[in-house]
C-alpha cells in the first residue's frame, strides 16, 4: 500500500473488458449479482486460495461478530483485518440487532471494495500505510485473520493493529508455524564410465522442502508479541482446513472458556 498508485500496473481497457468478462463467466465476480442474493453474506465474494482466503463457517462468523459487537459496546466500533466474514456478518446483523456497531473492513482483495466507504485497501507489508481517516486508537476492538502463517506477517499486521485499536485485540490463526526448510543429504551416484567399470561418485544433492509444519505454535507468537491468550473456542471455515485454527484474545471473554 501506497501513498500513490503510480507504480501500479495499469490494465489497458480491452484487457480489463476481457478480464470481467472472464469473471463473470466463471462466477468470481466481486459480489453475486442475483438480486436475491444478501450482498454481506458470507460467500458472496468467493475464496481466492491465491491470497490465501478461507471463509469461516456461518456459525464461526456468527460467534466472531456477536463477540466484537458485545466487546466494542453500542455504536462502537470495530476493525476488521483480513477478516471478511466477519464483517458481513457484523452488516448482517446490524439491522436485527439494538446494540449494531460500525464497522471497517481492512482487505487487500479489491473486489471487496464494492462495500463502499467501509471497504479500505490494506496490505500488511506496508502496516501504516492507512488512510487519514484511520486514526488512531479510534477503534474499540481490532479483529484479524492473518493472511500467513509466519512471523513476518503476525508482527506486521499486529503493528497495523496496536495502532488502530483502543485496546482489545481478537486474533484468529491457525495453531502451527509453516516454514520452509532446506536439507543437504550425500548420497552415492554410479558413472558408468564404459561397459566393464563403474565408479562411485560422492554428491552432494540440495532438498527443498515446502511447507514443513513443525512445533513451532503460533500461540507463542502472539504472547511474545502482544500478549495475547488462546481461547477454547475452536474457530471452523466452510472448506476444512488441515492446519487447526485458534482464535487469541488480550481481554476476559466468553470466547476463552
């Protein structure tokens, strides 16, 4: 995220027509068109697995936005890091509920941006990059769900977070670290020289291995960084996941017992 987008790539018109159309046809636009379909539920803008989106499940986002609401108080209000699903639901609830909230939802995926004044660009690698209107500690409670599992992107985005919130924190994560490793192994390789003689020849042979989960937890990080305790409450998504998810908290909530 930048102050100016003079060194984003800009698509010429013919490209963009043809990408829509793409988009169209194959369902992923940013919001179903179907009139009779809720614009804030959760599913109206597709998982993108390329940016590492995974929507909670309808209980999931329910518990999540009744748990900010209560948190946040009437007329708070409430960031949304990465965490559309539950800014959805949070607008959903807001018409059947007294105690409604405000709320922002923080998202690098443009097609969101068809939420209007609500919708804010936001990429973690450049975490203070916001706009003037985010001041901050101007929000009562900052919910997050990460884009990665690593380090680098939990200490970034909790930057984003200690600047925006009052106080309460809602972090949502999965349980283990994924790291990629690199492995140096020797093993023998024959040459067949000729016909009648062989030679054995020690090599040295470079292994990537991607994705390694390892017992690094999640859970530590977030206590290091900021405090933050892990709940019982086991958050699910509507496609399971193999690496288990946890939600964290730095204040006393329902959430943790």
């Amino acid at each position: 995220m930048s102050d100016s987008d003079d060194d984003v790539p800009q698509l010429s018109a013919a490209t963009l027509a043809a990408l829509q159309e793409f988009y169209a046809e194959s369902g992923r636009t940013g919001l179903e068109q179907n009139s009779k379909t809720d614009k804030f539920c959760v599913g109206a803008v597709e998982e993108d697995w390329r940016m590492s989106q995974f929507w909670y499940s309808e209980d999931t986002a329910i518990r999540l936005a009744e748990e900010v609401m209560q948190q946040a108080g009437e007329h708070g209000r409430v960031a949304c890091i990465s965490a559309p699903s539950v800014y959805q639901k949070l607008k959903q609830l807001e018409s059947t509920r007294s105690d409604s909230v405000s709320a922002v939802l923080l998202e690098f995926d443009r097609r969101f941006a068809a939420y209007g004044d609500e919708f804010v660009f936001y990429d973690y690698n450049n975490p203070l990059c916001l706009p003037e209107g985010l001041l901050p500690q101007s929000f009562d409670i900052v919910i997050t769900d990460p884009p990665y599992l690593s380090e680098e992107c939990l200490s970034k985005v909790l930057l984003t977070i200690k600047y925006l919130t009052k106080g309460k924190i809602l972090l949502c994560t999965g349980k283990w670290k994924c790291v990629y490793i690199y492995i140096y192994i020797y093993i023998y390789i024959y040459n067949v020289a000729d016909f009648f003689r062989r030679t054995r020849v020690l090599c040295l042979v470079h292994v990537h291995l991607w994705l390694i989960l390892i017992g690094a937890i999640m859970e530590e990080l977030a206590g290091k960084l900021a405090d933050l305790k892990i709940c019982s409450f086991l958050p699910k998504h509507n496609h399971n996941l193999a690496n288990e998810f946890r939600c964290y908290v730095n204040y006393e909530s329902s959430l943790l017992s």
